[in-house]
C-alpha cells in the first residue's frame, strides 16, 4: 500500500476494504500528484467541521470521498477510465466544499463551482504524464456524468451518493457502523433502469428498506437549520474577505481550508476578525419568522438530497418507493421538511461586506 493509504485512520482502512476488497494500487499514483493531495485539506463536512454547532467524529477529506467513490466504481467495473473519472470528479472542490456554492448563490443546486475540472486536469503535468503512460485521453476521465455507475440524476443510486451517505453515516452523523455498510454493499449488483442505463441496485426489498430506513436519519441532518446557517456564514466570511481584496477566487481552489482560516484569524478588518471568534464561540442557531436586524440572520433554502434505489423483485427491477410502504414513507416524510424559506440565526451581529 502507498502512503495515502497507510495515514488513514483504522475504521477508514476497513470501510475501504469493504468498497473494494482488492485495492487497485495502480491508484496511488494519482492521488499522490499534488492537484488531488490538495483536496485532502478539503473537509466534506462543508466546514461544519469548524462550528461547535456540530461535533464531527473524525476528519475526513474531499481526497478520502473521491477515493472512496473510485473504489466504488472500480469493485463493480473494473475499468480504469470511470474509476479515474470518480477519482477526478472533485479535483476542482474550492475550500469549504458546497459553501461556496452559497457564497454564489446556488445553495439550491449546489454545481456552481464545477466548471474548473478540465483546465485542473488538463493543467497538471504530472495527471496528464500518468494519463498518456496509460493511454487514457482527458475527454475519457474529466466528466463523470457520462459513466452513469459513477453519476446519474438524483434520485438514482450512483457511486458517488453511495459513498458520501455512507462516509457520512460514518463521520457526521453516526447512524450505522462498519458491519451495516458491508451487509449493504454486498447486496449490491449493477441492472439497467427504466431508461436502458446501468445503475446500482439493491438484490433484495429487505436490504434496501434498511438502507432507507437508515440513511432517512442523514437526510434532515443535511438541510438542517444550524448546516445552512453555517454554510452561508462561512460563504460570507469568504465573500467578505474577496471584497476587502484579502482574500481571491483562485485562492478558494489553491489553499487549505486552514490557510483560508489564517486569514479570517489575522485579517486586518476588526470586524471581520471579530465576527469569526463570535462564530467559533457559538453553539447554537435559532429560528424566527422574521428578520433579525441586530443578529446574523438569513433565509437560505439547501438542496433536497436523498436515494429512491431500484431494487430486484420477482426477476423485475421497480424502485423502492414503489414495492415498499416503509420506505415510501421515510422519502415522504423526508421530503416534506421544510428546508429553508424561514429565517435562521446566530445570536450575535455580522453583516457581511457586499
């Protein structure tokens, strides 16, 4: 095993072995070119990591999700260029992840950062070196939409949802451990769906409604008042600093998230100094119909996540809201939470610099 492997964590080294029993070594490589190491300073908790309004179990990088999304791809495909395409699909992940979709107003849809994929691959030397040894084109490997095992159209059940739910349930919010993902996994297999596309899918109803069952416990944790409130405030921090010029786009896809963080501590505006000890301070985001005005206060929607996966019944594949009423009820349930169109609030002052 290479270097990235041997610095996990024990439980993260035994939730890859289930993903991908065999580990595709030729892997490391890749992730050790500079472009992917940098996206191991990436949280995937979307800087909630940094908010004593939650409490993260462990670090776990935006590196980790895409290797584990690659492993994923690779145990079901065995082919190189969709494995790569999963590895490659975050390469272009700016700091504090889907925050800075917030900061450019697309919480909702949360895509507004994903346009730098290709020029990031295509200017690595050492990406595009490794890619002409193995004769893979950048066109093969630089948009994983087109592998539908990689990605598909929510709700469908694609590599890259199956890991985040799974490292999620993991580290964010601890809703299973290490033996339930096995015993979920293994009941996996690849089926073509209602539109002649493969697509992951459950081998039995019993497996999947747990799954549901299980992962419907994630699902409002997501779009929860104190995540949205921490989100918009870290894409305002950010927006903020851009607009006293401490602070550039390019830098939210160059540094860590901890060198971002250095310069919310040793900003030279007060205020904005000021504003981030408040929000390191603070525990607790409150609710209110109203605009705050002498509070950070917002009215921010986030984007509706959850898997409706197919499953294999009486040789026929149907999804699971269909064949099973204990998971159409979770989705329901699920689906009607509010997430947003009300106003959130922290219980001290920041208006953050337009």
């Amino acid at each position: 095993m290479g270097k990235y492997y041997n610095q996990l964590n024990s439980e993260v080294k035994e939730y890859f072995k289930i993903l991908s029993p065999n580990y595709p070594e030729w892997l490391e490589e890749y992730i050790d070119t500079k472009e992917m190491q940098r996206i191991g300073k990436i949280s995937m908790s979307c800087g909630t990591d940094y908010s004593n309004c939650f409490h993260i179990r462990y670090w776990y990088s935006n590196l980790d999700h895409s290797v584990g999304v690659a492993l994923i791809i690779w145990h079901f495909t065995h082919d190189k260029k969709q494995t790569l395409a999963g590895l490659f699909h975050d390469i272009a992940t700016p700091v504090f992840k889907h925050c800075i979709d917030y900061m450019n107003g697309d919480g909702e849809h949360q895509e507004s950062t994903e346009e730098r994929t290709v020029d990031m691959i295509r200017n690595s030397e050492d990406i595009m070196r490794l890619l002409k040894r193995d004769n893979i084109t950048l066109e093969e490997i630089s948009d994983y939409k087109i592998y539908p095992i990689a990605d598909n159209d929510s709700p469908r059940l694609s590599a890259d949802r199956f890991e985040y739910t799974f490292s999620s349930g993991l580290t964010f919010h601890r809703v299973w451990e290490l033996e339930d993902i096995k015993e979920i996994y293994q009941n996996i297999c690849i089926v073509k769906n209602e539109d002649e596309l493969e697509e992951l899918a459950f081998k039995d109803k019993k497996t999947a409604r747990k799954y549901i069952r299980i992962i419907s416990k994630l699902w409002p944790e997501w779009v929860s008042d104190k995540d949205r409130t921490v989100m918009q405030f870290l894409a305002d921090m950010c927006k903020s600093l851009k607009n006293i010029q401490q602070l550039s786009i390019d830098d939210l896809y160059t540094l860590s998230e901890q060198e971002v963080i250095q310069k919310f501590e040793k900003c030279s505006d007060d205020y904005l100094r000021k504003a981030w000890k408040s929000f390191c301070e603070c525990n607790k985001v409150f609710q209110s119909k109203t605009n705050k005005k002498d509070k950070y206060c917002i009215n921010v929607k986030s984007k509706v996540r959850y898997i409706n996966p197919l499953v294999i019944q009486n040789r026929k594949v149907v999804r699971v809201y269909d064949c099973s009423k204990q998971a159409k009820k979770h989705i329901d349930n699920y689906l009607k939470i509010p997430k947003g169109g009300y106003y959130t609030y922290f219980d001290f002052d920041f208006k953050p610099y337009e």
